[in-house]
C-alpha cells in the first residue's frame, strides 16, 4: 500500500441468505509514523476490540512493529437486501 496508496476496504454484515448488506469504502492508505499517535491507537483499538489479538502481541515489541493507517475515504457504495 506504500507503493500504491489507492485502496478500498469492504465489510459485510450477514444474517442469512436473504437479509445481508455490504459496503465498500475506496480511499487513500495513510499510515502513521508519529509514535505517540500510533500508541494511542492500537491502545483504543486493543480497549474496543478486547480479543482482536492474543496477549502476546500487545507486547511493547510487538506494538512497536505494527503498522498502523487509516484510510481517508473519498467514496462509500453499499447494497443489501432485507426479507421480512
């Protein structure tokens, strides 16, 4: 993503066969390089999403080799469909 910044990201939402959605998100990768920024970061993500990830890896070594982004979006398209 370094060499080609351009990228999109899709997330789905699946109840079942006929009550679905998606979305697509395309941006522009930027990653971030500023240590404490990216500390408080994974911190808050770590705070959200408890078991994203073993223990081990949130190991001041481990953190510090992470390579955190964000996307700055420039577009979303979504679909769904949705039975009663």
């Amino acid at each position: 993503m370094r060499a080609n910044p351009r990228v999109c990201l899709q997330a789905d939402e699946i109840k079942d066969a006929y009550n679905w959605r998606s979305v697509i998100t395309f941006g522009w990768f930027e990653e971030i390089n500023d240590s404490a920024q990216h500390d408080h970061l994974l911190n808050e993500m770590f705070k959200r999403l408890p078991h994203l990830t073993p223990v081990e890896s949130k190991s001041q070594e481990i953190m510090a080799q992470t390579i955190v982004f964000r996307i700055r979006i420039d577009r979303i398209t979504g679909i769904g469909e949705r039975w009663q």
